[in-house]
C-alpha cells in the first residue's frame, strides 16, 4: 500500500512541489483527512467488480481510494494544471483514466460504453465542486446513466435539501427532483477542518441509491416538475395561488384546476411544502390534460 495522498503534510508537499495555487472558482477544496475518505469509499459499497466515477479527482486524494476498492476509476477533471500532477501521484495505480473534460458537458455515456465495457455496478463517488453540486447531480439523473448511485460530499444547506421529507423547511423542488429518481440519506456531517483550504460553509455526504423501479407513475416528466417548481414558487402562498399564478394560463383555467384537486382530494388552501411525492405525481396527471 502507498503513501496516502491526502494527509496535510502530503498533500503541501505536492502543492510545493508543482507550485500550485487554488482557483477558488473552480470550488477547489482537497481533502486532507483519510479516515474520511474511507468514510466515503464505504459508504458507496465499492466492490473489485465496481465502475467508479469520480467528478474532479484534485491531486487525486480520493481518486486513490477509488482505485484501490475499485475495478477501475473514471475521472474527469475540469483544470489542466492538475494532470501532470495525477499522472505522478495516481502512478501506482494503473486502474485510472482521468478525462480532461467539464462533467457538464462530457459524453458521460459514451465513456461508460468504452471504459466500463464488461462492467454492471457503476457508482459516482466524489467530493463535488461546490459552485456546481446540484447542476452535476440533476444531469447525472436526467440522462439516466446506468448508475446503482451516488456518494458525494456536498454544502450541507444542499444535502438537507434533496433529503429532506414533507412539511420541512428543507423540502422543496431540488428534494421532489432528486427522490423521484433515488433514495436519499445523508450519510455524515462533515467539519471543515478536514479541507485544504477550508470551504466557508459546513458540508456532509449523502448517498442516493437509484430506484430499481418508478416510485410513482408520471404521466409526463417534464410537466411533473413544471407543477413541483410551481407550487414551492411561493411558499407562503396556497397550492392553488401558486398553481394558478405560475402554469401557463393558470387563471383562465382556475375552475378546472379546482375541479381536479377535488377529484384527487387535495385541498386547494394547503402548501406546496406539505404534499407527498405521490401527491404531487396524482397533481401533475390530473392538471395534464388542463393546461396541456
Ligand atoms: N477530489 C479532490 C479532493 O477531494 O481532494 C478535489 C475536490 S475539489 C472540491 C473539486 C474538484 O473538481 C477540483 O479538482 C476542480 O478542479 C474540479 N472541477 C471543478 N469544476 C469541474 C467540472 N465542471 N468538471 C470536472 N471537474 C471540475
């Protein structure tokens, strides 16, 4: 077994040593404490038969826990000036290919069908650029890649959000988005100390293991979310206010609109933030075919 990458002393060794500077607009914040890192390997239930994706590998701290517990590891890393220094750190490892390319615009798909050619258990493991966490995570469910899941560290704020249940004041569009395509748990509350430089916000891990099956039917996915953004636009106000203010042509239409929330037996005075996934999926089915 090597040296770990990610101890403090390590890690400024490598930093010295390539004269590299943090772009804080590349939410560059390393880890530098392994038990996390093993923390976060666990908790993805990595296996020798396991595709690891990794979204900004750094300096390759987590990368070679990833390599270790892995098959093989697949990163993609936005900043050029970090490559020829994951070429020298990640060079006990021969399990790695790191991609020069912004995971918002790469074919992820495509890579897998090259790289993990006879592998079936993909997971994301990473600890997230924060200036783009929820973007990275909304496209890595949207394209439906065939992922069992995703462990990332993220700003806490963000993982209370897309776990949060209803009736909370986490819960909101992001949390519908994210639990309609997984499960999700947060995993641990992570302090700052364990990052170089520390972030200014706290963070934690979560995992979002995909649904093997719809835990609602949607009639329309696209018009599901339409009808979840809409009603959270205004939190203090009704379900119906929301929903007649923001649908296209909502108040022309708010007769009809009343009419199926009867039929489903929901009350047009309760808020957006106070209706269950399978509420919302009954809402956007029955409101379908009124404002489409
Ligand atoms: N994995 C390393 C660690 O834990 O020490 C670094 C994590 S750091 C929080 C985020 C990394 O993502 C940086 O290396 C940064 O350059 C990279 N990054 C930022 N935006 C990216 C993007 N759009 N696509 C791919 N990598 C990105």
């Amino acid at each position: 077994m090597h040296k770990d990458i990610a101890t403090p002393m390590r890690t400024k060794e490598i930093l010295k040593k390539y004269g590299f500077s943090f772009k804080k607009s590349l939410g560059q914040n390393f880890l530098i404490d392994p038990n996390i890192l093993r923390n976060i390997t666990e908790s993805a239930g990595l296996t020798k038969e396991t595709g690891s994706i990794e979204i900004g590998p750094g300096i390759g701290a987590l990368t070679e826990h990833l390599a270790r517990s892995s098959k093989k590891v697949l990163a993609f890393e936005i900043d050029q000036r970090l490559l020829p220094i994951l070429e020298d750190t990640l060079s006990p490892y021969d399990n790695v290919k790191v991609v020069h390319q912004d995971i918002l615009k790469a074919d992820v798909q495509g890579l897998i069908e090259t790289e993990f050619k006879d592998i079936k258990d993909i997971m994301v493991v990473a600890n997230l650029p924060y200036y783009v966490t929820t973007p990275i995570i909304t496209q890595l469910l949207t394209k439906r890649l065939p992922l069992r899941g995703i462990v990332v560290m993220l700003q806490k704020e963000v993982a209370d959000r897309i776990s949060a249940k209803p009736g909370t004041k986490e819960y909101g569009s992001l949390s519908i988005a994210i639990q309609y395509y997984t499960k999700a748990e947060t995993v641990m509350v992570v302090p700052k100390t364990v990052f170089m430089p520390q972030p200014n916000v706290d963070s934690a891990v979560i995992r979002l293991t995909l649904h093997d099956e719809p835990i609602v039917n949607v009639d329309n996915e696209e018009f599901f979310f339409q009808v979840t953004r809409a009603s959270f636009a205004q939190r203090r106000k009704t379900l119906l206010n929301n929903l007649t203010s923001q649908l296209p042509n909502g108040k022309g239409v708010k007769e009809e609109i009343l009419e199926a929330l009867d039929q489903i037996g929901i009350d047009p005075g309760r808020r957006g933030e106070t209706l269950s996934i399978e509420e919302f999926a009954a809402l956007s089915n029955a409101l379908y075919p009124i404002i489409n």
